[in-house]
C-alpha cells in the first residue's frame, strides 16, 4: 500500500508597508511586530547597550574578528531583550535565551513569543510573534554575480521567473529572501530540499516535509528602501499580513531604565 505523503499549503505574495499605529496593535493583539533597526545610528552607543547583555552574550559579541559585527551583535541582542522585556514587563536581567533542538533559540519563561532576527549591511530586522516565523533582509548587491547559483538554489521556473523580470537583480534577491524566511521559520534550515520549495507569487501545494510538517505557510516580501528588500514568513493562515507595519524602536532610555531596574 502507498502512504501518500502529507501537503502543506504555501502562499507568497507581497506587502505594502506602513510604520504602526498604537491603536491598530491594541486592536490586533496578534499582529506579528516588525522592528527595522539601522545599525549606523547606534555605533556611539554601544557602551551603553553592551550593558544589556550577559558575560556570555559579551564574551560571543567579542569572537567576532570585525568589530562591526560584534557591534551589530549588541545592537540586534540588546534591542531583542529590550522588546521582550517591555512586552513581559521584565527586567532585562530577566531575559535569557536557550536553544531547541532545531538550534533555534527561544524565551523560556514564554513559550508563546516566537522570535527571528535578520541583518544585511547597514540595516537589522527584529519579528516577534505568537507563531513560529522567520524574517530575512538582504542589501541588493549590484556587484553580485549570482547566475552561478541560481541552478542550485531554484527551480527552472523560478530561474525563468528572475530571467524576464524587469528588474532582474530584485527579483533575486525576493525569491532568495523568501526561502530563507521560509527556512528559518520551519527550523529546517538550508539542504538539499531549498531548490524544492516553491516561492513565485501565488498559493502552492507542497509536501509537509519540505516545510518541517507545517500545515500552513505565509510569505510575504517588502522593501525597506530602494537598496534593501525583504521577506516575513509565518506558520500558520489565519493573520493577515497584507501590510507589513514598523514599529517603533526601543530608546536608549528604555533600554537604560530597564537595566537599573
């Protein structure tokens, strides 16, 4: 007898973007919170920030040989436990991360949050929500070559889809972001399965074990700016992220008042 495999429904489409209203969010508790964070704004800033994180958080931020990834480091850390502090109505000493099986890190004290962080070049992204999702932005490189790539990463048709789009380069760079959204919300990571999931425009059927066994997945790309382009992906089908609204980035107030509390 043939077991026939389980399918997953996959839609991929985009979203017009707004910066968030506060009545909006009090209205739509589970609206997914897109925080957009340009690192260069805090550069002189980072002794303050560094306090926000554990020796351990520390001691990793100075592993890395460029110090502009170990400021990106504190900046996306700090501003990741400030969020999640104001949300729990913690103190930043509070919030602490470990890993899943699937090396995904998560917030013990609630197993509710779910959360992903992205960065490329000058700009990080912060999502937070009450599904599984991932997020991933990317610098629209105009040095890039990718033609070498695209066979190992997408289908004939997405290759196609790239070739006669007028803007060749963004289209790239859309269809990259989802898959890595996708990845990084299902915890799959990249194998050998990448090429496999379907991310052109429109509602796909696909087999659940490309997606982790998620029933439900929606993707959808934005851009933040003429240089940078991205995509959200959540698991499940029942919020609507048609628009894709920015909030409001922690102070350095916030951020030191809740290191003294």
């Amino acid at each position: 007898m043939t077991i026939k495999n389980s399918e997953s429904t996959l839609f991929c489409g985009y979203s017009e973007v707004a910066e968030a209203r506060q009545q909006v969010l009090e209205h739509n508790p589970k609206a997914i919170k897109l925080f957009k964070i340009k690192l260069s704004q805090y550069s002189d800033v980072i002794d303050v920030l560094s306090r926000a994180l554990t020796p351990l958080e520390l001691e990793r931020a100075r592993k890395y040989h460029q110090i502009k990834d170990s400021n990106r480091f504190i900046i996306c850390r700090s501003f990741l436990k400030t969020i999640i502090a104001q949300r729990n109505h913690l103190k930043i000493s509070d919030v602490c991360f470990e890993k899943s099986n699937n090396h995904k890190p998560f917030f013990p004290l609630d197993p509710s949050l779910f959360f992903n962080v992205s960065h490329a070049s000058d700009f990080a992204l912060i999502a937070i929500g009450d599904c599984e999702l991932g997020v991933d932005v990317e610098y629209i490189n105009p040095k890039f070559q990718y033609d070498d790539i695209l066979p190992t990463v997408f289908s004939a048709d997405e290759i196609k889809f790239i070739h006669d789009s007028d803007l060749e380069r963004q289209a790239f760079y859309k269809l990259w972001t989802r898959k890595e959204a996708i990845v990084k919300a299902t915890g799959k990571g990249i194998d050998e399965n990448f090429i496999k999931i379907p991310v052109i425009d429109g509602c796909h059927k696909i087999s659940s074990s490309l997606v982790n066994e998620f029933k439900n997945l929606r993707v959808s790309s934005f851009k933040l700016n003429d240089d940078y382009i991205s995509s959200l992906a959540i698991t499940r089908d029942d919020t609507s992220i048609d628009s894709v609204m920015f909030q409001g980035n922690p102070s350095l107030d916030d951020v030191a008042a809740l290191i003294e509390s």
